[in-house]
C-alpha cells in the first residue's frame, strides 16, 4: 500500500452471496457510514466473499452481482482486500468487478511508531494439518493449470462440496480446537518486529496479550445484527478503536 491515509478502517470475514441480502446491505451500510471519513481507506482481512474463482475464460461474477454496485463506494473510499482461504484466487477480473484493490497475503502498517501486522489469520492454524495441505495444494501452480481447462459447471459444483466440506469442519471445530496458535502469532511477529496483529478467519471477536508489548486482535466476522472493525487513526497517536456497528 503506497498511499498514506488519516483513516484505516480494518474489518474481516464479510462472506458475500447473493442468497444473503442482509449482509450485503449491512456492508453497504457500513461503507456509507465510512465514506464520510476524510481521507479513509477501508481494509478486508481476508474472505470478503464466500468463494472467489476466475481464469482467462470465465471468473464466479455472476454469483457476486452486489460487486458491480458496490463500485460506486470506491470513488469515496478506497477498499482493500487482503486474501482469505475463500478468496485467495482473487485476482484482476476481481478488482475490475468489484473496485477493490487486491494486498496479497498480508500487510504491514506503521502507523504513530506502531507496527500492525494484518492478515486474514488462516496462516497460525499450524495444528489444522488438513488445512495446511489443502492451502499449500490449492496455491500452486497444479491448481492455476487446471483452472483452465476445467468447465465452469464443474467447478460451480466442486465449489459447492468445498462449501459443504467447510461447513461439516467448522462444526467440528471447536471440538478438535483446531484454531489460530497464539505461539505462532507470537514467533511470526518477533520476526517481522510487529507491536499489533489484527487478523480474522475463526469469526469470534478477542482481544489477547501475549506479552507486554505484543497484542493480537481478531475481529468478527459480518452478522446479520452488524459487525466490529477497528479504527486506526494517524491523530490518535499508538491508540486504536474497536468498534461495533449495527445496520
């Protein structure tokens, strides 16, 4: 991110589909209320959408049509999509879609001699061993040459058991406390010499201290009943704001 702004706006797991209109207005709403910010930028950490995919022949924009509205937002504010596990395939038809400017996989911002370190959060599953072969086989290049030579309506298909697979993983879960690793959060920033991380991906808002100086926050994921997102602010020297909005 070259531009400098007074106003970041952080927020993560929104999960668009067009067979859920509360959450796209509550987005909508949201971006209304950030808009009349001064000099602003809105980041998403990660899964903005439930499922992106796209190739030179065809992308899933017909399954996102609340994009092409939401354009109209970006000439106030300008939006950022760091990558989820559901959008990691993002790439220019997206933007050109949806307005949105696409990070990568993560950010570093030095905000009043504060160091934030923000990513989507899916990368501190270290115990999710599932997880971590299927992220790794889902990146490379197999899954780039095959993009392009399967048939759209199998890939609408495959994506819909993958959404399947998910929801039947989420549910267990909790019980095999497969989550974030907050030791590996911790590891992760000594090396980058980060004070904040602020990530999403397990959709349950916490604020933790892993020692005196290093805090991890991760956010919420969008409601039916709002959301929260944090507030950083160049005036507000190394303070931040969380906090919740309801449509």
């Amino acid at each position: 991110m070259e531009k400098k702004y007074k106003n970041y706006f952080i927020i993560a797991d929104v999960h668009l589909n067009k067979n859920n209109e509360i959450i796209t207005k509550n987005f909508e709403s949201l971006l209304e209320k950030l808009a009349n910010y001064e000099n602003s930028c809105l980041i998403i950490a990660g899964d903005f959408v439930d499922f992106w995919f796209e190739n030179k022949k065809y992308d899933l924009a017909a399954e996102y049509p609340m994009l092409e509205n939401l354009k109209k937002y970006t000439e106030r504010i300008d939006i950022y999509l760091i990558k989820g596990n559901r959008d990691f395939l993002a790439d220019k038809r997206f933007e050109k879609n949806s307005g949105i400017k696409i990070l990568g996989d993560e950010i570093i911002l030095e905000i009043a001699n504060k160091k934030y370190f923000i990513t989507h959060g899916d990368i501190f599953c270290v115990k999710d061993i599932s997880y971590k072969i299927w992220r790794l086989f889902s990146r490379g290049i197999l899954v780039k040459v095959l993009s392009n030579i399967i048939p759209q309506k199998i890939v609408l298909w495959l994506i819909l058991k993958l959404r399947e697979l998910s929801t039947l993983k989420n549910m267990r879960k909790n019980i095999l406390n497969m989550s974030i690793v907050l030791s590996e959060i911790k590891r992760r920033c000594e090396q980058l010499k980060c004070d904040i991380v602020i990530c999403g991906h397990n959709h349950n808002l916490r604020e933790v201290f892993l020692d005196k100086k290093l805090k991890v926050i991760v956010l919420h994921r969008m409601r039916d009943w709002g959301t929260y997102y944090i507030h950083l602010d160049e005036s507000c020297g190394n303070k931040y704001i969380t906090t919740f909005f309801a449509n």
